[in-house]
C-alpha cells in the first residue's frame, strides 16, 4: 500500500526535549522502555513520537513548537519549565529555538527546518519516491504557542530571521488576548502585535485563542490564519471549555482560505472523558466525524488537516484505541473513504492542504 504524506500542524517537540531529556531520534518503543517506571510517564504519558515512526508513518512535516505554560497554573512540583515574567518566557522558548537548531545540525538526515518554500520543496521531493528505502528528513515549521515571549512587537524581525514562520498568540490568556481558561478579547497589545506579524509575514494560530479574540482576528488580521490544533464544538456540547472552535469560528477560517487541524486527543472527542475512563470507547471514527463536520461546513476537503498535539502533555494512555504511535495516523485513510472521500481528498486532508498553505505564505528563498 502507498502511503500518503502525513503533514502534523502541532507538536511540542522541544518543550518535551527540555522538561524531560526525551530523544526523538530513537523509536517510540525504544524510549518507552528507556521512560518505563520514570515520573515523566505519570505526568505526561508514554510516547507516542520518535524518527522510525515518521518515517513508518510518512510523516514528512511537523509544526513544531516553541512552548511553555505559565506559573500560574501549576498544580504540582515537578512542572519546573514554567516562566513568572515575559523575560523568563523569552528565555525557555531561546533556549528551545536553540534545541531545535542542534537537533537539525546534529542529526541532518533526520530533520531540517522549514523557512521557505524552498526548503519545503526540498523536503517534499526526498519524500516523492515510494521506492526509496532511504530515511528521509522530517521538515520543522517553528510555530510559537503562547507569544508572551515576544516582549514587544520590536521582536518580530528577530524571531523571523531565527526561523519562526507561525505564532499563537494564547496557550491560556495572555497580554495579547484571551485563552484557554482564561477569556477575553483582543487587547491593544494584540492589535499591535497582529498588525507587526502580518507586516513581516507570519501565520497566524488561533487555536487556544478566545472566541471574542478569534472573531476580531479573523476580521482585521491581514495575513495568513489557520487553526493547527482545534476540534469541533458543535460535536462537543456542553464541553465547559473554550477550547474548541464554533462553527462561526470554522465558518471565518474557510472564508480567509485557512486550515483547521482536528486533535486526536480523548478528552477532546468526547465529554466528559478523563483518562482513568480508558481507551476502548474511543476510536479513530471519532475524529474523523470532526474532519467530516468541517467538510461539510466548507462543502469540499480543502480546509482541514492533522494536528496531533502527540506528547503535548498527554500521550499513549489518551488517544483513541486504534493508535499506538504517530504512524497509526495512517489508519485515518480507509475510514475517510468508507465515508466516500476520494484519494484526492484524503491526500488534501493528511498534508496537502496545509502545505499548499505554507507554499502561499512562506517566503520563496
């Protein structure tokens, strides 16, 4: 069977490389048994991300992010990579823009950063040949989730020239705008902020952006949008979270031709469900019901997408049954055909979509 491309619009790759020394050059197998017994099992789960299964999995392009949560919410001790301050949040995502930089210099044939569109090309062409036995780097897009490490829009130019291509300005509220948990609108530091990213050319995320906020972006941001990681509300109700987008919200991506990347985290797809439930009740079907729901609001394939969010504080224990590791993302081929999707639209959905998105807006050399 020929495998499609996989783009992921949302892995926190370095957060995890920095909190828990994980190596995501190994397999997943190999750094389960490494984390078995470990505290960063309890805390975050095991695994579900390592270069084998890129490669088994066909997973040419990751969004990778710069992230860290805020002190505030910290509810146990362990949690140490947390900032008080915008300086301390300019500082861990430094140091884990700086992580990403080793990790392409020491391992070149298994990742490279994406900073335009020729660098996405040069990967999308080592990917072109299924014959190719080869491994095959996985390209990095640097997105940032939660932007209160950019001190002030006078930043910009710097995180540009350091490879920075997309920026969330929520993870929770910050200056900038509501979040997740905390609510609220668009501030005058956001504004400012938009219209400095919009003028240098970045991305804009507004997954874990407040829906108030959301709307006025959607309206007067004059770059790119998409939503990398963000489910469906109207197949979540009475969720109690502000997490998930509204049918308003997908309605404004499409209309600014943005993508929408479905999560497949549990708790995500159904309510209510918190980890000691278990995973049987939940499969791969229930995802792909988030990304049959925003085709049939945009009335073809061309505005949705994958956003994992593996290891981005949960793993094995809260994915749906039929995924043991990234590679299994590939199962979601055969239940969007049963649907009636074609192969057209099902290579749109894995990466195609978001690719054509970064083919517009990132540079061209």
């Amino acid at each position: 069977m020929i495998m499609t491309l996989i783009l992921d619009a949302h892995q926190d790759l370095a957060w995890n490389m920095l909190a828990f020394s994980r190596d995501y050059t190994r397999s997943v197998h190999e750094t389960r048994q490494i984390e078995h017994g470990l505290p960063v099992v309890a805390h975050t789960g095991d695994t579900l991300l390592g270069f084998p299964e890129y490669q088994q999995g066909k997973i040419g392009v990751i969004f990778a992010t710069l992230f860290a949560p805020p002190a505030r919410p910290k509810k146990s001790t362990w949690e140490k990579l947390v900032y008080h301050n915008f300086d301390e949040a300019h500082q861990i995502y430094s140091q884990e823009l700086d992580l990403y930089k080793r990790l392409v210099d020491e391992h070149p044939d298994k990742f490279d950063i994406i900073r335009d569109v020729r660098d996405l090309n040069l990967i999308l062409s080592k990917w072109q040949n299924p014959e190719d036995k080869h491994p095959r780097p996985t390209g990095l897009v640097l997105l940032m989730e939660g932007a209160e490490a950019i001190r002030s829009p006078e930043e910009l130019p710097t995180w540009w020239a350091q490879g920075l291509r997309i920026i969330g300005p929520a993870w929770l509220g910050t200056r900038y705008c509501g979040g997740w948990h905390e609510p609220g609108p668009l501030t005058g530091a956001g504004r400012e902020l938009l219209a400095g990213m919009a003028e240098i050319g970045f991305t804009l995320d507004i997954s874990h952006m407040d829906e108030p906020a959301t709307l006025e972006a959607l309206d007067i941001y004059e770059g790119a949008i998409i939503a990398s990681h963000s489910n469906a509300e109207a197949l979540l109700p009475n969720s109690g979270t502000n997490r998930h987008i509204s049918d308003r919200v997908i309605h404004g991506i499409i209309e600014r031709e943005g993508v929408i990347g479905v999560i497949p985290f549990n708790a995500f797809l159904q309510v209510g469900w918190k980890e000691t439930d278990g995973r049987k009740g939940i499969t791969l079907e229930n995802l792909v019901a988030h990304i049959d729901h925003i085709c049939q609001i945009a009335g073809d394939a061309y505005h949705v997408g994958i956003g994992s969010d593996f290891d981005g504080g949960f793993g094995l224990e809260s994915v749906p049954h039929d995924i043991d590791t990234i590679a299994d993302l590939q199962k979601i081929a055969p239940l969007l055909r049963e649907r009636g999707y074609t192969e057209k639209d099902i290579a749109a959905i894995f990466g195609d979509n978001f690719i054509d998105s970064l083919k517009k807006n990132l540079p061209a050399r």
